[in-house]
C-alpha cells in the first residue's frame, strides 16, 4: 500500500487481517442484498398473482350473488322456500 506522497505504509499484520475481513464482509453484504432484491421481486409477482386472482374471484361472486338474487326475486312469493 502506497501514500499519496509516494512512500509506503506499512501496516501491522492484524490491520492487514481485518482490512481482508472486512472486504469478505463486504462481498458478502453484496450478495445478501442481490438476494433480497431477488426475494423482493419474487414477492412483487406473487402478491400481483395472488390480488389478480382474489379480483377474479370476487367478480365470479358477484356474478353468482346477482344470478340467485335475480332468481328470487323471479319466485312466487306466496310459496314457501322450503
């Protein structure tokens, strides 16, 4: 390692070890974050399939609930519904 004025530093071998340390710690913070980006966007597509298909139950519902509704009111009445 050189200083900028052209001598070189000399560190002590533990400032070595923890300078080796700490780019490891480093690399491996890279990878956790590219991994949580992964699972993030893993996550995204799942809860837009999950909310894409409860809309889509809903109108199927909806559609049924309108389809009995419209057939009781077509019933007689004075019937009783057993």
């Amino acid at each position: 390692m050189w200083h900028n004025t052209g001598r070189r530093i000399i560190l002590h071998p533990n400032v070595c070890i923890a300078l080796i340390e700490a780019r490891e710690h480093q690399r491996e913070m890279e990878a956790l974050r590219a991994e949580v980006a992964e699972l993030r966007e893993v996550l995204e597509v799942v809860v837009r399939a999950t909310r894409e298909q409860a809309e889509a139950d809903l109108h199927e519902l909806r559609r049924q609930l309108q389809a009995a509704l419209a057939r009781l009111q077509r019933r007689d009445l004075t019937k009783p519904l057993h």
